[in-house]
C-alpha cells in the first residue's frame, strides 16, 4: 500500500511539473503574438538609426590633431580629462586640424550635421 502512494506522489509532482510548463509556453506565445505591426515598426526605424553612426577618426602627433570625418562637421569641443573645456569651434567642413594641444588625454565632441555628436577620447603624443 505504502509503496503504491510514492509512485502516486512521484507521478503527481510529474504532472504538475507539465502543467506548469505549459502555462509557461502558452504565456510566452501569447507575449509574442502581442507584438503588432506598429511595434515592428518602430524597432525598424530604431535600427535604422543605428546604422546611420558617423565614421569619424582622430589622428594625434606631435601635439596636432586631425578630425576627419565622413559628414561635414558642424562644430568641435576639446575637453581635459578632468572635464574642463580647451577648445571650441564652429566648423563646416570634412577634415579639421588643431594645433598646440597639451600631451595629455583629451576627450573630443564632434558634431556633424542632425546626427548625434560623437564623443571619443583620445591620448595625445
């Protein structure tokens, strides 16, 4: 008798053990299928914001910095690494060069055009 009401114990926790599973599964593909179009939509538009990032790149020598950039750079700030500002600068071009920077690390804010700025920290020799 005794040995009858384990297996009926055991088999029990089994099928509870599926129930709950299924209720998982079934909750998850009812959050799934809630997803709308519009959704889809927005997560579209966002990833196409991403891929439009800016390629700039800093080159750093001799106490001279070069920005060149894909886009037009509409302006340039230059800050220490304790956050004070050295440089600022309205620009419109694709290429720009400073000259007479500390040899130091520098943090470098460019802004091109209606994309976000790009901020890069950069160590000067």
């Amino acid at each position: 008798m005794y040995l009858c009401g384990v297996f009926y114990n055991k088999s029990m926790k089994f099928r509870l053990l599926l129930i709950l599973v299924l209720l998982f599964v079934v909750a998850y593909n009812a959050a799934a299928q809630s997803v709308t179009q519009a959704d889809n939509a927005k997560i579209g538009a966002f990833s196409q914001q991403e891929e439009k990032a800016v390629c700039v790149n800093l080159i750093a020598y001799n106490g001279v910095l070069t920005i060149k950039a894909e886009e037009n750079i509409t302006k340039i700030e230059i800050y220490s690494a304790i956050g004070g500002l050295l440089y600022q600068s309205a620009v419109n071009n694709t290429e720009f060069r400073i000259d007479n920077l500390p040899k130091t690390i520098l943090v470098v804010r460019i802004k091109t055009g209606e994309n976000k700025p790009v901020v890069q920290k950069i160590r000067m020799q």
